[in-house]
C-alpha cells in the first residue's frame, strides 16, 4: 500500500480503489455499446483525467480510454506531461496507447487484464523507461467484462 499525503493528512489508497473507476468508466461504455474499456490518470492520489472508449460513438478507431484519459489528464495539468501521475486502465493498452504514454511520460501504467491480441506487451516494451508498468489488478473482473462483451457481440 502507497501513502499520498494531503494538507498534512495521510490518506491510504491502493490500486484495487482506482481501478474500481477504471471499472466504473468500462461500464458507462458498455452501456454505450463500446467495446467495455476504462482508464482513469492519478496525481497525488486525485483522479484528474477519466476515459472510456468512444470509437463508436466518435467514428474515430484512436478514440481509447486511454487516449480520453490522456486528453482530459493533460488539460487539468496544463501540459503535455504527466510524470507521477499513474494511469490505470481495465485491458492491457494497445501499441498506439503504449505509445501515447511513453510521449506523456507517465510514471506507472497499472491494467487489469492483458490483451492477448494486440496488447502492447506482445511487442516489446514501448513504454518510457521510467515507467512502471503493473498488470493484473483486478484481473479477474477485467477479464470477464471484455470477455462477455464479446461472447454477447457473436
């Protein structure tokens, strides 16, 4: 467990709390009849950047979680960087996600369930050197909500 202090009060968290609305966010997209992904970007222990996929809605294949997370993340900080800040996302990023953080300079990339298809692992490591990269959050969780969606889509 991390400690993240606040106006001299210390406030414990873990990444089980932020990937619940990592969850929360996939949820509102499956509503939407997206494909189920959610990412949300942590600074000091605040959540400052939320997503879920829009690719449907948008029309536009690099609408990701990620991406929506990335953007809204960067606008609340004032710059294109986001160093100690942490993104957490239901599944694996893609290449094009990986990508889009390596330029952020995130520090920690936690995902709940790998991607076996076009997860950016499958590639190497894309990521910045200084990120942390955690996988299996929630797992199992993760795992079931993009694998329903799919058995429900054939």
């Amino acid at each position: 467990m991390r400690i993240y202090q606040f106006d001299e009060e210390e406030i414990p968290v873990t990444d089980e709390i932020f990937m619940a609305e990592a969850l929360k966010q996939a949820h509102i997209a499956l509503e939407e009849d997206e494909v189920p992904i959610g990412a949300v970007i942590v600074s000091q222990g605040k959540i400052i950047g939320k997503g879920y996929n829009l690719t449907e809605r948008l029309n536009d294949v690099t609408a990701h979680a990620e991406m929506q997370a990335f953007t809204a993340a960067s606008s609340f900080m004032g710059g294109k960087y986001l160093k100690d800040c942490t993104l957490y996302v239901t599944v694996e990023p893609c290449v094009m996600c990986a990508g889009a953080s390596y330029w952020t300079q995130i520090s920690k990339v936690v995902y709940g369930t790998l991607d076996e298809k076009r997860g950016a692992s499958r590639h190497g490591n894309l990521y910045h050197p200084k990120t942390l990269v955690i996988g299996g959050v929630m797992e199992s969780l993760c795992s079931e909500l993009i694998k329903s969606f799919f058995r429900n889509k054939r």
